[in-house]
C-alpha cells in the first residue's frame, strides 16, 4: 500500500527523543546534522551524562516537561514500554507535536496508541546492528534503509508527511504498508532470522567432541559471521519481537521448518537431483530480494544540496 501524503515545507525545528539506545541515539546525531535541536528523555542521570558526553543530544532530562516545546517526538522505547506507557510520559506530551515510533512490531503499538495521541504516526525504520545502549548510536544508521509506516485512515495527514520527511531526509526508503501486513513481513525477514540464527549458534556451540568445537571456531569465516550476525543481538529485544508478534513469527517457522524438511529428506533419500533442483530454486529467488534492496538505496538517497520529502 503506498499512501499519499501531504507535503510538509521544512523539518520541525525542535525534535524531542524518547530513549536514546542504539535508534534513538543514532537519530539524535543524524537530526542535529540536519539542523534540528534535539532534547532526549531517559531514564537515569547516568544515561544522560553519557548521551551528553556523546552529543546525542543538545539537552537531555529525566523528566518529561523537557519535551514541551517540541514540534516532533519520537518514542525510541523497548516494545513492552510502549505497550505499557508511562503516564506521566503520556500526560507530557504536546497536543500539537507529531508523535512517532520506531518499534518493528505494528498491530500492538497501533492498539495502545491510537487513541492516546490525536497525532501519533506508527513507523519502523529497518536499520540496526548487534549494538545496544547509550553507546550504540552512530551516524548514518538510517541511509539507505527502508522506513515503513503503518498508517490508518485516521491517521493525520500533515504528521504523516512529516514523518515522511523526517525519514527522507535520513536518506531512507519510504514505504507505507498495513500494520498486519507489516508485521507478517518483518517476522519473515527480521524476526525469524533471529531464531534461526539463534539455533545455528546454538548447534555449533551444543557440538559434544570439543576438538570439533574449536576447530570450527577457528575455521568460521565471514560466511559464518554474516549468517549468525543478527541471532547475537540483544536478546531482550529478539524475546519481546516473538512475545510480541507471536502468530506471525510461528507462521514463519513453520515455512522455514517445511522448507529445511524438503531439504533433509532429499539428503535422506539421496536424491541429489532433488537437492540440486532445491539450491537452484533458493539462488533463483535471492537476487529479487537484492534487487528491491538496491532499488530502496537508489530511491533513497536525496538529491545534492536538499532533502526533499
């Protein structure tokens, strides 16, 4: 589904962040380059004598007033705190600003938001890395990544564009989509990775003979360390992605299980015809989903000298 949205003249020129781990830091440091004055809310002062000492932020506080001057505010918080949302964060927030997630689950955050915030955009950009924390932000995570919003029909029209805006400008690939099919999606290509990454690990690091173990440590190369990148990642968040998402991400490990048994019984019945024809089929289907990747970081970068919607 891809919504027309307004078109919005500039980037608010106060943006507030809510959490400032790896998404929200890395957002601070990308919305301060554009010329936005950035504020952050965290939760502990040592968190916030970091994000300052990191300059994620030009101003950071404990308490939720410091948002009430922003234009724009983007929740960067753990899926199960925006599904049980502070009060007095709610209570904070400007009737007038655009309000703004980052979570890669949908249909959850949607039923606990929509009605708490006249303004509220569900978006999820698609970026990260094994990283988390105060530390973990960097600069231009978001390039050249897709950013999706799940927008409804009452949805605000101006904050949308927006938020459209807002990822643009980041060089993101903007795409809207339902917030079910979202999460059907990104339980296929994010949150099953996850486990299945998880359980590679855990197979070679289950391996009974420790002579095996180690020599398959030593011998793991960039192969190895590209397919099991994600199932290192912060564990709480892979734990809240399936509590979160659960009937999707079953769905999902039930194909991949399928997929895995057709290739065990043809090495079971030694038919190499058959598994021959299987890796055929999977190399035949990897450059489209390459190729749409390509196109996104294409469409997505701005022209020179502008950032435009």
């Amino acid at each position: 589904m891809q919504q027309q949205v307004a078109d919005v003249p500039k980037l608010p020129t106060a943006v507030g962040i809510v959490g400032l781990g790896l998404i929200g830091g890395s957002l601070g440091l990308d919305l301060q380059a554009l010329g936005c004055r950035v504020v952050g809310l965290v939760h502990r002062s040592s968190t916030a004598e970091r994000a300052l000492e990191r300059h994620l932020v030009h101003a950071v506080s404990t308490d939720p007033a410091i948002l009430r001057d922003c234009e724009l505010i983007i929740l960067a918080l753990p899926i199960e705190s925006l599904l049980d949302p502070d009060p007095g964060l709610v209570a904070a927030l400007p009737p007038h600003a655009v309000v703004m997630d980052v979570a890669s689950v949908k249909a959850p955050v949607l039923e606990v938001w929509r009605h708490r915030h006249g303004r509220f955009v569900a978006s999820h950009p698609m970026a990260g890395t094994a990283e988390s924390g105060v530390d973990a932000g960097l600069s231009g995570l978001f390039r050249g990544r897709p950013w999706v919003a799940t927008p409804e029909l009452a949805t605000d029209a101006e904050a949308l564009a927006l938020v459209a805006r807002l990822a643009r400008s980041l060089g993101s690939h903007w795409l809207t989509a339902t917030a079910l099919c979202h999460d059907q999606a990104v339980a296929l290509i994010s949150h099953v990775p996850v486990l299945v990454s998880a359980a590679l690990l855990r197979a070679v690091g289950s391996e009974r003979d420790p002579a095996v173990r180690e020599l398959a440590c030593q011998l793991a190369s960039s192969g190895f360390a590209d397919t099991t990148r994600v199932g290192s990642g912060n564990p709480a968040l892979g734990t809240a992605m399936a509590a979160r998402n659960t009937e999707a991400v079953l769905r999902g490990l039930a194909a991949y299980r399928w997929s895995l048994e057709q290739l065990e019984g043809a090495i079971l019945a030694g038919n190499w015809a058959q598994l021959e024809r299987e890796l055929e089929h999977t190399r035949a289907l990897r450059p489209a989903f390459l190729e749409a990747a390509g196109a996104g970081i294409s469409a997505s970068a701005p022209a020179a000298g502008r950032a435009g919607p």
